[in-house]
C-alpha cells in the first residue's frame, strides 16, 4: 500500500512539474519570442543584422528610405537625406537603439508571433513600415545645423505625427565611418537621437515654465511691474541682462526675456510650485513615448537649494535639463488648450496584430495646462515671436508663437542656442523644438534650422 501511495505522489509530482514547465516555456515565449528569433544563429534572419530580408520603409509621402535586396540593405538617394534619417531610421550596426531598423525589427523582418519567419515571401505578411516624417523636411533641417551639434523635431500639434526628426552629428547609413580614437570626437554621441535621448540647458525657453508657474500661482501677476538694472542681487550672487530692461509689466517681461524679472517671479512662486508646474509640464516624468520609442527625462528641481540657485533655475539655468521632444510637446499644449498631442512616428507597421491593438502606436495625449493658462501663455509666446520676426525671422510668412534661448554652459563655451514653439495656423498646426549646441544666441542658430523645415512642409 505504501509503495502504490509513494508512485502515485512521485507520478504526480512528475505531472505537476511537466504542467509547470510547459506554461513556464509558454510564458517566456510569448515574453521573448522577437528577441529569441532575431539571434544570430537563426539563419532566416541573419543577414545585414536581421535587416537583410526587412521590409521597406516610407516616408509620410511614400518615398522609400529604405529596402532590402538579395539579403543587403539599402538607403534612399542623397547623402545629406540618408545623415538627415540616420536617426530615425537606424542603420545595420544596430547602435543607434531607438532608431526605427533597431526598435520594429521584428516587424520589419517579417516575423510574425502565430505565422512565424521561416514562411515563404509570397505569404509573408506585408513587413513594410510607413513612417510620419517628411524626407525633404529633414533634409533641411539637417542642412541648416552646418554641422553643428543638435536636433530638431517638428510635430502635428492636432494629430502628434512626428514630421521633422533630426539629431546631429550624423553619418551615412550607406556608408558608416570607421570610429576611432583619432576621429571619435567629431562623432561625440552620434548614435544618439538627440531629438528624444538628450536632454540640454534649456535657457530662457525654460520661461516659458516659469511664466506658467507665475499665472498658476501668483494672483496678481498681471498687475505687478519689474524693474531690471542690467543685474539682480540675489544672496550676493548678480543675476545679470545684457542691458537695463527698466520697468516692465510680466508680458513685458516675457518678450524681452528679461533674466532679473523671471529670477524675481522664480522667486516669488517658490521652488515646490516652481517644481509642481514644471512637473504638470512633463518634468521629472519617464513616462513619455514616441511611437513605442522612449523619451528621456528632462529635469527640473530647485526645492532645498537656496534663492540663488531659485532664481537660476528659473530663467532655465542651474541644473534644470531639457529634452527637445518635451519641449516641443510642451509648445503643443500651450497651442492646444493646454493637451500635449503624444508624439508618434510610425504611421502604420503593417501587422495585423497591431493594427488590432491601436495603443501600440500612439501613447496618450498628456494634459498640462488648463486652458485658461495655456492660452495666457500663448498671448506671451505671440509677443516674443512679434519681436522675433522684428528681426528677421519669418516661418514661410506663417504666425507663429515662439520663444529662443541662450543657455551658458560654461565659461569657455559658446552658449547652447534654442527656438521653441508652434505656428498658430490651422492649415499649419506644427509645433517645434530646435537646439544647437554651441550655437550663439538661438534666434541666429536656432530658429533656421526650424525654419528649414517649415518651409519644406509649407511648400508640399
Ligand atoms: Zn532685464
């Protein structure tokens, strides 16, 4: 009798384990199926890096950016288009991880989770990828940094459709530079996406914060006036203009990105509603996307640090840190009543199963502003861009709202330069972000890169 019992708990623990590990083998599965399929050793998918057999990419006007041919992978014409794309596509090298060949290489490769990869071409599913940007937009973009360190993006403020998407420094997809100790400065952070992996001192665009933060909370922002000297002492440390502003009222202020008026309002909000607000603004948030493509955390903390350092970050200094995605999703809320469009990228994959599960592509619009602030905010932004287009600067003839910074970065380098915000055009709804990285002021380095681009996507 005990023997019969011992077989029969051997019997059916030897069914329980087989039961757990089948539902175990089935779990990693489903988990791990892409990234099980795309190692070396399986031989449907090897060539070119997975990419070999990897369905076409588009643009949003159907130009093809890239295809495969007899297992090579192959880039659209023009040098300075392939560099301008390099970061949003991605090259064989997989280095560049949020690049679209990295990220929906699964996709790309044909490989589907129920009809698998090694399926003749002729039942393949359709493994092509259409995509948001505009090839001619990018182009110009990418022309107009002359080679110096940046991005831009420019974005469908209704839709969240991603039309400009460029980082700098690049380098041909078709034909990737050896790097080297000698020449691995000039390719300083090349395969990163500078558009949604770096974030950079934002300068007076951060005013554009501050001034949210002001109209939240300080009830008689309106009626109150700031005289700026040319320098504010705060606890013995000069906050300084370039010259004397006098008196102003806050959209004075505004316009003429006055640092003694904005260090005053950083201060009279405080650093934990200065913090709130940036934070309603998507600071210090890991949470955003573009398409299934992550967008680092911009930074934004001034609470236990003193009034000087205060009154810094508000006028988008001290250690406050900036992603230029954010900055144009923040441009976005302040162009649509105070709802940030979620930025996205991939028009359409191609796969059924996604096409099924349409949050795949696109993340929730974020809510930033209430829409009495946002369009307070925009009356301050169309005051700047009045003075801005005083100067010089005209988006193909369009009105716009905008903001430029000149964030320092030190003593021996040429400031960071910034142009921030959106054309006020419903036939145009395009918000922006630009940064070049020791550019001068933004309005002379920033604001034509942006312009570049808005002019290809006015023209079409
Ligand atoms: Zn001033």
């Amino acid at each position: 009798m005990k023997r019969i019992m011992t077989r029969s708990l051997v019997l059916w623990f030897v069914t329980f384990a087989f039961l757990a590990g089948t539902v175990y083998l089935g779990v990693m599965t489903v988990w791990h199926h892409s990234e099980w399929v795309q190692q070396p050793f399986n031989g449907h998918m090897a060539s070119a890096n997975g990419l070999g057999r990897a369905g076409k990419i588009y643009d949003r006007n159907d130009l093809v950016l890239a295809y495969s041919e007899n297992d090579e992978r192959y880039y659209c014409d023009g040098q300075s288009t392939r560099e301008a794309l390099l970061h949003v596509l991605g090259d064989e090298s997989l280095n560049i991880s949020t690049g679209i060949q990295s990220r929906y290489r699964t996709s790309l490769s044909g490989y589907n989770f129920i009809l698998g990869a090694g399926i003749p071409d002729s039942l393949r599913p359709n493994n092509d990828l259409k995509l948001t940007v505009d090839a001619d937009a990018c182009r110009a973009a990418y022309e107009a940094m002359y080679g110096k360190k940046g991005a831009c993006v420019v974005y469908n403020y209704q839709t969240g459709a991603v039309l400009c998407d460029i980082s700098t420094p690049s380098y041909d997809p078709a034909d990737p530079p050896e790097i080297t100790e000698e020449n691995e400065s000039e390719y300083d952070g090349v395969y990163l996406d500078n558009v949604v992996s770096s974030t950079f001192t934002p300068g007076s665009t951060f005013k554009i914060i501050t001034a949210a933060a002001a109209i939240e909370n300080i009830p008689d922002i309106y009626d109150q006036t700031f005289t700026c000297y040319g320098s504010l002492d705060v606890e013995g440390n000069p906050i300084t203009c370039e010259y004397a502003h006098g008196t102003q009222t806050f959209s004075e202020a505004f316009a003429h990105s006055c640092n003694c008026a904005f260090a005053e309002i950083a201060l009279q909000v405080g650093a934990d509603k200065m913090k709130e607000t940036a934070e309603q603004l998507g600071f210090n948030n890991d949470s955003f996307s573009m398409s299934e493509i992550p967008i680092v955390t911009s930074h934004y903390d001034a609470t236990g640090a003193g009034d000087n350092y205060l009154a810094w970050s508000g006028i988008g200094q001290y250690e406050d840190l900036a992603n230029p995605m954010l900055m144009a999703m923040i441009s976005s809320a302040v162009a649509n009543s105070g709802t940030a469009a979620a930025p996205y990228i991939v028009e359409d994959d191609g796969n059924l199963i996604n096409k099924l599960n349409i949050t795949v592509n696109k993340s929730r619009d974020v809510e930033m502003l209430s829409a009495d602030t946002a369009s307070k905010v925009k009356e301050l932004m169309k005051g700047s861009a009045e003075s801005y287009a005083w100067r010089g600067v005209s988006l193909s003839g369009l009105d716009f709202c905008a903001k430029t910074g000149t964030a320092e970065v030190g003593e021996d380098k040429e400031p960071t330069a910034w142009f921030v915000g959106f054309i006020d055009d419903d036939a145009y709804p395009y918000a922006f972000a630009a940064v070049v990285v020791e550019g001068g002021y933004g309005i002379d380095a920033a604001s034509p890169v942006v312009a570049a681009a808005i002019s290809e996507l006015v023209d079409k």
